[in-house]
C-alpha cells in the first residue's frame, strides 16, 4: 500500500495545482458573488482576458469592453472582481465628493506611482495629498499664472510665424505638446523643460510618451518591469532600446533629480508645485521622501502634457476639415480683437476669450471627442455593497466607468462622432443633460486637479492660433489623430505622423 502511494506521489502532487485551479474557476463562475452579472466567461475567469487584450493586442481591451456592452447591456463582468458600467446617466453616481470611493490599486498600478496623488488608492490619504499641492491649482491661482501662459502661446504663435515664411508643413501635434509640457514642467518642476524652443519641436521627446504608455500597460500586469527598467545601467537600455526608450529613461532619470533637489534643499521656496508639496502642513515628514515626490512630478507631468495636447490637436484638426466652423470661429475672434481696440495681444486675455460663446462651444465638442483620458476610472468601495439595477456588487469590487461612453453616447449627443459644435449652443434641459454627461475631467475628488490651468491654456492658444494664421491640412486624416490604441491616453495608429498643417 505504501508503495502504491509513494509511486503516485508526483502525480498526487501535480493534482493539487490543477484541483486548486478547477476549484478556482469553478468559484469564480458559479459561486462568486458576481457571478450573475452577464459577461464572457474568460474574462470572469482570469485577468488573462485582459493581458490579451490590453498587453498582446496592444491597448484594445477598451474597444472590446464596447463591443460586451453591446452584446451584453449596461453592465458587464470583465474581470475576475470587476464590473463596467456604460450608462452615463450614472456617472454621478461614482464619481463625486460623498461616496468615497477608492481608486482601484490593481489598475492604477500602471502608473509605478501608487504614492502620489494620482495613484493613491485610499481616499482618505489621497485627500491630504491632494491637499498639499491644490492651492497651485485654484482658480486665484491659476489667474496668476496667466502672464506666464500668455507668454507661452506668444512663443508659440512666434515659431509658426517663422515656420510661415520657410513654407514648410508643421507637425502641430508635437508644437502644441511642447507648449502644453512647457507650461506644467514650468509650474511644477524646479525648472522648466522650454521645449518650444527645440527645433522639430521635440520631435523625439513626445516619442517617448507612446513608449512610456505601453510599458505602463504591461506593468499593470507585470508589476515589475518600470523599477527592472529604472534600474537599468544606462548604456543597457542603449544597447537594446530605441531612440525613444533611452529618452524615456533620461526623461525619468531627470525627474528623480529634480525631485531629490527639492527634497534636500534647505532653504526651499515656494515657486514650483514641488517645492509647495514638500513645504505643505497638510502631508506628514514620511511623505517627502524623495521617492514620492519623484511619483508627484512623473504623474503631474505625465496627467499634464499628453492631455493637452491631444484636446489641442483634436480641436484643431476638427475645426480646419469643417470651413463652416473655421469661418464663424474666425469671426468671433475677428469681433473681440476688434471691440479690444488699443490692447496689445487682445486674445492673450483670458477674460476676453472665455466669454467668446462660439470658441467655448468649439471647446467642448472637441474635448467631447478628444477623450484624452480613454482608459477606464477603475474604483473600489471596500466599505459597502454598491447597487446598480438589480445587481448587489459586493464591497471591494472593482467598477469602472468610461469617459468615452459617456461622450459617445447616441442618446446624449445624437450623431455623437460627428464634430457639431452647434450642439452645445442650445439652453435648458437639452444643454443641463448634456453637461451633465460631459466630464473630460471626470468628476468629484478624483476629478482633475489641472482642469483650471489646462482650460485657461486651450483657451488662450486655440484663440490666438485661429486669429493669427490662416492654415490647411496637410497629409493629415481623421485616424492620423484618433485613438487606435487605449494606454490609459489614447494613441492613434505608430504610422500616424501627427495632425500636420500649412500655414498661409
Ligand atoms: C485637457 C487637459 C486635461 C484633461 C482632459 C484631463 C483629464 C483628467 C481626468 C479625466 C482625470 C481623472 C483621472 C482618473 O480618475 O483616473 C485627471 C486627473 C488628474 N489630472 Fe488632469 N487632465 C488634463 C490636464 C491636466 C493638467 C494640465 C494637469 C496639471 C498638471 C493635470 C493633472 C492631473 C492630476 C494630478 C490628476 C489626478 C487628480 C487626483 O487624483 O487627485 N491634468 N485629469
């Protein structure tokens, strides 16, 4: 007898992984506290569903979440302990200042900064973190840095100017980036990057965003691979890397020091966004370590950059393929510079363009389908069950809901990837909905806390580049700009050459 059992021993023990894994999957689809919600079984199975679609398709399990909604409804199981809701009459719901919910730490793992504002996961610790850097970004704030966005756009219009002459076509999606990573890396960094003052307009810098963005998707999966890669000795990522992998190594090699000098200065100031973290009352001493304040400025850099620029360039490519909207553009700027007769720069002035109804409504339908933040906002509750029609979703469950289904919805905004900026130009309950709806910044205490200073510099940039110059496209198409690949930003096909333009 115990010769049978020895000589069955491996076969014994190889059972054990396979009984622990069919007990598993058997749990996870009939017995799981989710397992009346509709969706595919391998995704209630395993996070492998996921890693297929997100890692080895390359940034898709986004557009495949659309197609579940479709096949399935409202409501989809698409992890193991995950939920989506597409159903923007509920977006309020989750996403606002009372119901607390955390950030989903699995898939904000992406970003390799679970310390800094952004990817805290815990909603008390993130809002004393939020609290050390939101007084940079109130609106009292944010008015004072408008000399600062002024000059920025001046630069900018300067640049294109020159570029006019030469009768060269301009990559606009790399100028405006540079623009947009200027004025966060001025505000939030000891020292600015001044990109707007590279020659191709950094055309190898904004490279390296599409590489860090998909490292990141796979680190969500495989969270070891930013600190291997951040360990790296610099002449390895040279040997095995692109151009663009090196840049993003350098990019973040650069942060850490930055951050490390504000951390180990003395006698701090209170200029940068950094430098007012680590002088907050608001954090305790354990949070200004050098670690987490590098966290800080990737995230602040990263949330801030990509997002402008895609809204910018989005806004523009809309506007210059529909002549209709360009002229009635052209001509309310044309009116507000004239009724600023005597005022130098008259549409560097934020007060004078905010109020221009065309430009706002312009503003938002681009932002409507710039959806710069196209991954899905995964959040847990860990303290209750959360109700959505007939389902109990027990606590710690992830949910997760998309900016984009809410933009995109048909019932919301007919004709929805139509660029109709008329639509936003109407009163009462039709505009209450749709703003209701629109939340490019999402919404509540994890909303965006750069909404201020990115407004003021799309206002300020779209007005002054309209009324300036005279442009057309140029070898540019819709899906040279639109999202074909989900890494959290959206990125268009690795052939695209950007939204590029003549200027007249
Ligand atoms: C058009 C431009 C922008 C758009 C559309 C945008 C959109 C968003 C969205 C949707 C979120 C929520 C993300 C989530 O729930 O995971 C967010 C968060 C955030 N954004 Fe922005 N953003 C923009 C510009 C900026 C700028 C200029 C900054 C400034 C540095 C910034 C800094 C941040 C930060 C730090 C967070 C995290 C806030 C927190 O969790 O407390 N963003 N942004």
């Amino acid at each position: 007898m115990a010769f049978f059992t020895y000589m069955n021993l491996p076969i014994l023990l190889a059972l054990v992984p396979f009984t622990a894994f069919s007990s598993l999957v058997i749990y996870r689809l009939f017995f799981h506290p989710l397992s009346k919600v509709p969706g595919p079984k391998l995704a209630a199975i395993s996070r492998f569903y996921d890693f297929y679609y997100d890692c080895i398709q390359g940034g898709k399990f986004s557009f495949k979440i659309e197609e579940l909604h479709e096949l399935y409804g409202p409501i989809v199981r698409i992890g193991p302990n995950e939920v989506h809701i597409q159903d923007p009459d509920v977006f309020d719901e989750f996403y606002n200042v009372t119901t607390r919910l955390d950030k989903d730490p699995w898939y904000y793992a992406f970003i390799a900064s679970q310390d800094a504002g952004f990817g805290t996961s815990n909603v008390d610790l993130h809002r004393a973190r939020r609290k050390a850097m939101s007084r940079f970004f109130a609106s009292s704030a944010i008015s004072n840095l408008e000399s600062s966005s002024k000059e920025k756009v001046l630069k900018l219009c300067r640049r294109l100017q020159q570029m006019r002459q030469e009768g060269k076509p301009v990559n606009l999606s790399n100028a405006y980036r540079c623009l947009a990573g200027d004025s966060v890396t001025d505000y939030c960094l000891p020292k600015g990057f001044d990109l707007l003052d590279s020659v191709d307009f950094a055309d190898d810098y904004n490279k390296q965003a599409r590489i860090i963005s998909q490292i990141a998707v796979w680190h969500r999966h495989i969270p070891i691979i930013i600190p291997i890669f951040m360990r790296m000795p610099r002449w390895f990522i040279e040997k095995t890397s692109t151009e663009g992998g090196v840049m993003a190594f350098d990019f973040q090699t650069d942060l850490a020091r930055m951050a490390e000098t504000v951390v180990k200065t003395e006698k701090r100031s209170d200029r940068s966004v950094l430098d007012g973290i680590v002088n907050s009352d608001a954090i305790p001493e354990s949070d200004k370590t050098v670690e987490r304040i590098t966290q800080e400025a990737r995230t602040l850099v990263g949330a801030g950059t990509e997002t402008t620029g895609i809204s910018l360039e989005t806004i523009t490519f809309h506007v210059l393929s529909h002549p209709d909207v360009l002229r009635k553009l052209k001509e309310e700027l044309a009116k507000a510079a004239e009724g600023s007769k005597g005022v130098k720069d008259p549409l560097t002035k934020y007060s004078t363009v905010q109020r221009l109804s065309y430009l706002t409504a312009v503003m938002n339908e681009g932002l409507r389908l710039a959806n710069s933040v196209s991954g899905r906002l995964a959040r847990v509750n860990p303290r209750s069950a959360t109700t959505y029609k007939s389902y109990v979703l027990p606590p710690g469950t992830a949910i997760s809901m998309s900016i984009r289904d809410n933009h995109l919805s048909e019932s919301v905004f007919p004709d929805a990837l139509s660029f109709k900026p008329e639509r936003w130009l109407v009163t009462g309950d039709e505009l209450k909905h749709m703003e209701k709806c629109f939340v490019p910044f999402g919404r509540g205490g994890r909303s965006c806390i750069g909404k201020e200073l990115a407004l003021m510099n799309l206002y300020l940039t779209l007005a002054s580049f309209f009324h300036e110059f005279d442009a057309e496209l140029f070898e540019t198409r819709r899906q040279d700009i639109e999202i074909e690949h989900d890494f959290f930003s959206p990125f268009p096909s690795p052939d695209s050459k950007g939204l590029r333009i003549m200027l007249r």
